[in-house]
C-alpha cells in the first residue's frame, strides 16, 4: 500500500511539473467588461500552439472555449489571447488553461460592474524587476484585499525590450495577484525608452482606432459609473505625440467631451504636476493636457488623474482636478525635487505602498487611500460627484511626511 501511495505521489508530482513546464507564463486575466474576459499565457514554441479555457462560476468550471492558436515568438514561445465572452456583470470567475492535454492551475478573475455597482481598484507602478523584493511581497498581502481589478501604472522592468526580465521581474513574484484578479496598464518609459517594446507582447488591452499611434498605446474602457482611460504621455521617440494637432491629444479631448459617466479616471505612467524628481521635466504635460482636464472640469466633468514614475505618494489639486500617484512598488524612494509644483500639493509622502480607489453609494462617491507596504492606511480622501465634486471633502492626515 505504501508503495502503491508513493507511485500516486509520484505520478500526481510528475504531471504537475510537467504543466509547469507547459506554461512560460502561467494564465492572467486582463481587460475586463461587464460580460467578457480576456486571458492570456505563454507555452514554448515545443508546446502545441493550441489555446483553450476551461470556466465557471464555481471550480467545476462547466464550460470550454477553444481560441485561436498561439501567436509564435520566435525564440520565446507562444502568446494566447482567449476572449470569454457572455458572462454575467461583477461575477467572479474560475478558469484553467491548456491544449486538450495539459491544463494549468485554476484562476479567477471577475467581470466589470455594472452601473450603481459598488467595487475597488488597485493601483500602482515603478515594479521595475521586483526591486527590493517588494512587489513579491505585495502581492502576497493583496490577495486578503479581494480587489476588483488592478491598474498599473508602468515601469514594470528595467529594460523594456529585454524578454529575459519579464518572467522574474513581473510574471513570476506576481502570481499570487495575477491569478486572482483581472488587470489594465498604462505603459511606462522604462518600456518604451529602449525601441522595441515586449510590453505590447504581453498585454492584451482595448484599443483606439487606427491612426498611426500603436493600438494598444493609449484607450478607454467603461467600468461601472467609471469611465477609465490610459494615456501615454511618456513624451519620447517610442511613444505617441500628445502636442496640439497630435491624433492622441484629440483622441482624449474627444473621450472626455463625449462621455456621461459619474467619473473619469484617467491613467498616465508620467505626472502632468509633481514635487517629484520627474516633475521638473513636465513642461510639455502642462503645455497639452493640464489645460485640456481643466477645461472639462470646469465644464462638470469629475476627472482624477492617476500617474506614477516618482517612486512616492502624491495627492496634489489645481482647478478643480485632482491629481495621485497611488504608489511605488519598489524599494528605491525618493523624496521631494520639483517645489515649482508644491502650490498645488496636498500630501506627500515618500514610501514604498500603493492606493485602493473604492466607488461608493451608487456611484456618488469615491474614497483614495493610500498603503504603506503592510497594508496600513496612512492617508485617505473622499470626494462626491457633483458640480463641487473637487473641493476637498475630507483630508483625515492633512500634511506632508518625508
């Protein structure tokens, strides 16, 4: 008997290491609306290019969508994109993939809200290789925070162009969270500054129409009372112009000046204002997009802008916009720089951490608080929708910490 148990053991050991060699990047969920999911992997190029998802709203996981095959690599491996769609809104989900004979672990992930749907995001950037070991330990702690969806804002490697630091810098310490909940992302400068880009590879995300600029550079996507945009205003050879005349510029203008949604949420890598190190060199993001949020929030629109590449927290406001950077998911800090921007801070703080953004009361309200690494609140600020929804409601920490 005792055999018998050691040769199960055996076998069940042996498949298991035999689906982890399957999979170069185990199964993440990305992009989602309130009745589809997108979930991408990678196998090696040994590996059938087949791609099929196995789902449900319990692990039974009762239905199967066979997609199409694998986008080859050469020298890598294969990139899948499964889109599952005709789901419910806000539902949590299990899934597992493969080729028909050897699947991965099961997941989750979750669908959009719908309007009135109460939820939270996570968001924050500047991983940049797991520095300091402090993304791995995030995402051990993010896990008990049952996000609804995270943003990140960019600077996920060092080197951007370089496949070999996307598994250990990114794909392998965030597991935990990756297998757990869906995710969006700006593009940062440590992706684009070096040419060639992997991060499009990797990343499946709406996209704008077509007009020269890549796709997937810059977006918009509903998600309940929120309307969610990504721009990149990373401002170099790599990167799609946003000066007057430029197709992303008008494509933002055109966004904001057409949607209904209670909120927009815009998402950049790079700050328009900041006391930052960075934000001496924003000549052009105050030249081309401060103007343009000002305008519409003065016409109404409740716009907070969510940025990060300062490696600190930040909630500064000017004319009726509000402006954070939720968090640095390293272990390289730095404090203040630029005190042309100070006017316009509320609250600073340099730590390592990242912020939970809560919709609240239908729609009405949203909550920003900010986390060092073990989780604890050390700031956190509420506004309501409204034609006043930027004064300031509620500063419970007020101040600056260095």
């Amino acid at each position: 008997m005792k055999r018998f148990a050691c040769f199960l053991f055996f076998i069940c050991f042996s498949v298991h290491l035999l689906a982890e060699e399957r999979f170069l990047k185990r199964p993440y969920s990305m992009s989602p609306t309130d009745s589809s999911i997108r979930i991408v992997w990678e196998t090696p190029e040994s590996s059938p290019a087949i791609s099929i998802v196995k789902y449900g709203t319990t692990p039974d996981l009762k239905s199967t969508v066979r997609g199409p095959a694998g986008r080859r690599i050469k020298g890598e491996g294969y990139i899948h994109e499964v889109v599952i769609t005709g789901l419910d809104p806000f539902t949590r989900y299990y899934y597992k993939v493969g080729d028909g004979d050897i699947f991965s672990d099961v997941c989750e992930t979750k669908t959009a809200p719908s309007k009135g749907m109460s939820f939270r995001i996570l968001s924050l950037g500047d991983i940049h290789n797991d520095s300091g070991g402090v993304w791995r330990k995030l995402c051990g702690k993010l896990i008990g925070e049952r996000m609804d969806l995270t943003v990140f804002l960019g600077d996920f490697v060092n080197n951007g162009s370089r496949r070999d630091e996307w598994n250990d810098g990114f794909f392998v310490p965030g597991y935990p969270l990756l297998a757990k909940c869906p995710i969006i992302s700006t593009i940062g400068n440590h992706e684009t500054a070096f040419g060639s880009s992997t991060y499009y590879d990797y990343f499946s995300l709406p996209e704008h129409p077509a007009n020269g600029d890549d796709p997937e550079s810059y977006y918009g996507m509903n998600y309940g009372d929120v309307k969610i945009i990504a721009v990149n205003l990373n401002d170099d050879d790599y990167s799609p112009a946003f000066s007057s005349g430029s197709h992303q510029l008008a494509w933002l203008d055109n966004e904001i000046k057409n949607d209904d949604s209670k909120w927009i949420f815009i998402f950049s890598h790079v700050n328009v204002i900041s006391t930052g190190f960075h934000g001496q060199w924003s000549d052009n993001q105050k030249k081309y997009i401060k103007p343009l949020l000002e305008k519409y929030s003065q016409k109404g629109k409740n716009i907070i802008f969510f940025a990060g590449d300062e490696h600190n927290f930040e909630h500064l406001y000017d004319k009726g916009v509000n402006y954070f950077r939720p968090g640095s998911a390293n272990n390289i800090i730095r404090g203040r720089f630029n005190m042309s921007d100070s006017p316009f801070s509320v609250f600073f703080k340099a730590t390592a951490g990242y912020s939970t953004i809560d919709l609240l009361k239908n729609g009405t309200k949203v909550r920003v608080a900010a986390h060092d690494i073990t989780g604890k609140i050390f700031y956190d600020v509420e506004f309501t929708a409204g034609p006043k929804a930027f004064i300031k409601e509620q500063n419970r920490t007020g101040g600056i910490i260095y």
